[in-house]
C-alpha cells in the first residue's frame, strides 16, 4: 500500500472512531434526557460507566492507530 493510499486510510478510520464517540455521547445523553428524580440517578450511574468504557476503548483504538502510522517503517533500514 502507498504512504497516500495508508495515509487515506488511517484518516477514514480516525474519522470512523470520532462519528463513534459522537455516537456514544450522543447515547448517554438520550438515556437519561426524559428522567428525573431517581430513575435519573439510577440510569445516569449505567449510562455513565458504559460511555466511561465505551471511550476508553475508542481512545485505545485512536491510540494505537496513530501509533501505528507513527511507528518507523520497515523500509528505514
């Protein structure tokens, strides 16, 4: 694959986890817009830990991406 072609590539993944962290706070919004009182605690406490998990796992994800295309090429030697 060119450097373009990887470059390309890396961006639409990187474009891909940060519709999928819009999406995420998106979901823990709308999961406790409608409530009040204590059904609002309760399901703010699930909703938080799922998004709290669901963006450590994409900022894993963005990590080791942007790792990857950092990393020195095999071809360097």
């Amino acid at each position: 694959m060119t450097t373009f072609a990887a470059d390309q590539h890396t961006s639409r993944q990187l474009e891909q986890l940060e519709e999928r962290t819009r999406t995420a706070w998106e979901a823990y919004r709308e999961s406790t817009s409608e409530l009040a009182g204590p059904d609002y605690e309760e399901a703010e406490l699930v909703s938080w830990e799922r998004l709290r998990r669901e963006l450590e796992e994409l900022a894993d994800q963005r990590e080791r991406l942007v790792g990857a295309t950092a990393a020195p090429s095999d071809d360097a030697s």
